[in-house]
C-alpha cells in the first residue's frame, strides 16, 4: 500500500510517540557494570564510567513550573543536576549550589538551563562551612528574585567497613550536610516562601534498608524522614507543602567516590527487582510532581524511586 508523505510523517511521528511513551522500565537503560573506578570526594559527573543519564536528551517539559524560583543544592551532577535540568525545561529559575571543585559539572548544567530562556545562579560553596550556609538561602533570593522551592538534595556519602573505622570527624561531617544544613536552609527559606511553595528533601532506601558500610549516611537519611515529616505538619496551615524523595540506587558520581565499595560497583543496583541501576533523570520526574501544584494535597510523603525494592 502506497502512503502519502503527509502520511509516512505522521506514522513517523506516532513512532516516536510511542518510542517515548511505552517503555519498558527493565530494558529502559542498560543494566550497567561500571567498572572498578575511583574519583576523589566529591566525583564528576564528567568522569563517570559510563556516563549518567540527566535528561539532557531527553526530558522533556510540559511548562508545570512556569514563572516558578527554585534552588537545588548539589545541583552540579546526579540527581539534583537532573532536577535542574528538569524544572529549568517546565519553566522555572534555577538556582544552583555546588561544591567548588565541581565547576566543570555545573558549567554543563547552567548551560542546558539557559538554552531553555531560564535564569541560572550560581552559588558555589562547601554547605559544612557556616559562613557559606548560613546565607545562602538569601543569595539565591537576590539572583532569582523571590523563592518558592528548595530542594534540599546535597548529600555526603562514604563508605566505611567498620565502626571501628568510622571516626567522629566523618560522623560529623556527614551529619551536618546531610541534615543539619537542612534544618538550617528551611528555616531561612520559610522568611521568604509564600503560599503554594514547596520544600522537597531527598532521602534514600537507605533510611529503610541500610547497608552495614553506611552507617551514618543512613542514619541522616532516616532522621530526614522524620524531619520532613514533622515540617510538613508545621509549615501546613501556610500552604507550604514539604515531602521528600527517597532514591534507591541510582548511578551518580557519589557512587565511584567512595559511596561504595569500589568492588561493588560492577553489581551496582543488580539486585533491584528492575535488576538495574536507576539514572538520574528517572527521579528527577519525582522532584517535579513534588513542587508541582498537581500534589497539591501532597504533605509529609516520602515519595520512592528505587527500581521496585519494598518499602514503607
């Protein structure tokens, strides 16, 4: 049967739909084996092996964040480097906090929110030191001009064999950025979030399942459940909703810097029902509902991405 060129275009097109639109989540991306590979704390996305997927090609947005201002920390590489690129194509302003040594990746990100019409701000700094935390909820105020989504997605991650091992410095350090930063970045961002904004925390199965070399990771995830819990009831009666998003094992430069044993790697998130790792863009999607006004009636939940691995 002979067809049209307006009809081979729309078969072509109906194609594509359906290529992004029914996707098997087991075949969706590669069952990765990473090779043995080590990054100094914190990693680059640009030097992962094999490279993560961000959404860069892919994502696609529906303008559900339009006018919105949102900051991210860690938002240079993984997850939060997803969700960037993913609120900057739903519409919003994009503030970004990363670690110094990150430049490269952030480079990147600010570029692809950008090449959207966006606003991208800038605010590199080390989140455990006070001088850098304590204002930089303000900072991204200044360069957004208002805020109505935090993110708080910066996280530490190390594994360690043994408790003997684990020293209090690290305790520490893991404790302060993963959590205590947190208390300290929503308390300065509610003097500034109107009604209808949102705080969204990430968490991990962790929290539910951890593992016996990540003890004190897991414990701040755990101890960012309840935080996001009891915030949620606080914040309320100002229609401010905060919720979290608790990952499972996703591909990230966190991984290949010390977050796991290097020997590990090859099987890395194998043992989901999915039996893949998850990539970044895959979550980011969560971060959008969560700041969206489709969860509206959304509070306190812990929203998981994690391959199908049971929990609460």
């Amino acid at each position: 049967m002979n067809t049209s060129p307006d009809q081979g275009a729309a078969m072509a097109r109906a194609a594509q739909v359906d290529q992004l639109v029914f996707q098997d989540p087991v075949s969706r991306y590669p069952a990765i084996e990473p090779p043995r590979q080590h990054q100094p704390e914190p990693g680059l996305d640009r030097d992962l092996q094999p490279r993560a997927d961000l959404g860069e090609h892919s994502y696609r947005g529906t303008g559900r964040l339009i006018g919105r201002k949102a900051l991210i920390t860690g938002a240079d590489s993984g997850i939060g480097a997803a969700t960037a690129i993913a609120f900057a194509r739903e519409g919003a302003d994009v503030a970004l906090s990363y670690l110094p040594s990150e430049e490269p990746d952030a480079r990147r990100i600010i570029e692809f929110i950008e090449a959207e019409g966006r606003t991208a701000v800038a605010l590199p700094g080390d989140l455990s030191e006070d001088d850098y935390s304590a204002g930089l909820v303000t900072r991204a105020v200044e360069g957004l001009g208002g805020l109505d989504i935090l993110v708080n997605n910066a996280g530490k991650q190390i594994a360690i064999e043994s408790l003997a091992d684990l020293t209090d410095e690290q305790i520490a350090t893991t404790f302060k950025v993963n959590i205590e930063v947190m208390f300290r970045l929503s308390r300065e961002a509610i003097r500034y979030l109107p009604a209808g904004s949102s705080i969204i925390n990430t968490t991990s199965i962790q929290a539910y399942k951890p593992s016996a070399t990540l003890l004190d990771y897991a414990s701040t995830k755990a101890a960012i459940n309840t935080f996001t819990k009891g915030l949620a009831q606080q914040l309320a009666p100002r229609g401010i909703r905060v919720n979290a998003v608790a990952p499972g094992p996703i591909w990230t430069p966190l991984q290949p810097s010390d977050g796991q044993p290097i020997e590990h790697l090859p099987e890395f998130g194998h043992n989901t029902p999915l039996g893949r790792a998850g990539q970044p863009t895959e979550v980011a999607a969560a971060y959008v509902f969560l700041a969206s006004p489709e969860s509206s009636y959304v509070l306190g939940e812990t929203l998981n991405v994690n391959g199908g691995t049971p929990s609460p």
